[in-house]
C-alpha cells in the first residue's frame, strides 16, 4: 500500500473550521475504491496544525487520487488557509492494513 502523513499548519483564523473546509475533499477521498484510510488529527502542540493520514490500496489507486476531480478542486482551494506548504512523508509499504503494536500487547 502507499502509506502517506502530511502535516498541515493552517491560519490561525481558519484552524477551527479545518474539518469543515476540508470535509468535501475527505468525504470524497474516503469514497474512492482504493483508499484505506484518510484521517486527520490535530497537534496536542499546535493547534493550528493537522495532521492527515492516509492509505492507498496501490500505485494505481494513489495515481487515480492525485488524478481525481476532488483532488484538483483542494489543490486550487486549501491552499488559502494554510501558512506553508504541507509537509510529507509518503512510502510504499508491503502490508494492507494497520498491525498490532506488540510493544504494548492489551489483554
């Protein structure tokens, strides 16, 4: 799957709306076939960042997102609210799902 956290740090004046003005994009995103996952978070640090989490089943379904209709329309939109460029880490790894942290085994 393609695993991707990117970091976004919003203006101050729009960080409590953030769901909200990114809730067509996420809905959108979480109804393509090939997405796993699209979660956002925010910082306990900062509360002018967020964090997004997402999965792609594979290249495929990552190259259908970027290509997707929706995707252009944030690309054009969310940048007026953000104070820089997101932030991004994204990989390819060989797993299809979240696995256990061992570590911290409940029950």
């Amino acid at each position: 799957m393609i695993f991707i956290t990117a970091k976004f740090r919003v203006l101050p004046e729009h960080a409590e709306q953030w769901a909200d003005i990114t809730r067509d994009f996420t809905e959108a995103t979480r109804a393509e076939p090939g997405n796993l996952w699209f979660d956002w978070s925010r910082s306990l640090d900062d509360p002018t960042e967020y964090v997004l989490v997402e999965a792609f089943r594979d290249g495929g379904a990552g190259t259908a997102h970027v290509q997707s209709a929706h995707f252009a329309a944030a690309m054009a939109t969310l940048p007026q609210h953000l104070v820089e460029t997101p932030r991004i880490v994204s990989q390819t790894v060989d797993q299809d799902d979240w696995s256990e942290l061992g570590e911290m085994k409940v029950g």
